[in-house]
C-alpha cells in the first residue's frame, strides 16, 4: 500500500482489533531509526487495571492480524506494544480524573507548561501553573504525565 500509514490510520488499525478486546489505545508512533520501521502502539486497559505482559501478548496478536490484513505499510517493519509507562498520554478527561494532583507536561491551545493537574469538569481540566488556574478542554491539547504516581491509578 503506501509507503508509511498515517498515524491516524494506523491508531484506527490498531483501534479496530483491540477496543474490542477491553484494550485502549493511546498513542501510535512510527519510529524509523535507519533501519526498519517501526510501529510502537501504546495501550491501557479499559478497565484501569495495570496492562500485564499477557496483555501486551494478547494485544500484539490480534493487532498484527489486523495490521497484515489492511498492510498499511509498505516493505518490512516492526510492531511493538507497550504499556503507557511514566510519561502516559492523557487524551481523555478520564485520563486526567485518574490523575489528578499529578503534575502534567501541556503542549498545545497557546500553551506549553508542566503543572499539577487540580480539577476535571466534564470535558474541562484545570491546571494549577505557578498559582494561576488555566482549563483547557481534553483533547484539545498534548499532554503527557510529568511524575509517575506512586501506586497504580
């Protein structure tokens, strides 16, 4: 097919063979460090329980069928699945719910800062920056945790 699927594309991929299987998916990169591509997929469990390495076997299995079923790639390349690990993407206002207090790195809306995350209300995140409270709405921005909680949350 073409040369290197957009990351849009490949989420939807990706996307299509694991909601299904209670997975969610957060965030697809492709990585071409010279040699072969590769497609890192990072997923959580829609459950909120910690993803397991018989998660990430099961996940890698039924994506791959998908990915060799729609060849979004051309060539040889890699999958790789990882578990969201410290710097986790929050996409979702749920994301930020089951973090709150945690500090933030925030790109995007004319903003770029790394704060403690102190409200969500509905769709809108409050972030305390340097005694300021700013709100943005989830998804209108990037933004990935700074701190790594003490305990699964």
């Amino acid at each position: 097919m073409n040369n290197n699927g957009s990351n849009n594309q490949l989420e939807q991929i990706a996307q299509t063979a694991l909601t299904p299987m209670g997975f969610e998916v957060l965030e697809v990169q492709v990585q071409n460090l010279g040699g072969q591509p590769i497609v890192l997929v990072r997923i959580d469990r829609l459950d909120e329980q910690p993803v397991t390495v018989d998660d990430l076997t099961k996940a890698s299995r039924a994506a791959e069928a998908e990915f060799d079923r729609v060849d979004p790639i051309a060539g040889e390349y890699r999958l790789e699945f990882e578990s969201p690990g410290a710097k986790r993407p929050l996409t979702r206002a749920r994301h930020f719910e089951r973090m709150l207090g945690l500090k933030a790195r925030v790109r995007g809306e004319g903003q770029a800062f790394t704060a403690p995350i102190v409200a969500v209300d509905g769709e809108l995140v409050s972030f305390d920056v340097a005694g300021e409270r700013i709100t943005l709405r989830a998804g209108s921005f990037q933004a990935n945790l700074a701190e790594f909680p003490d305990r699964h949350r």
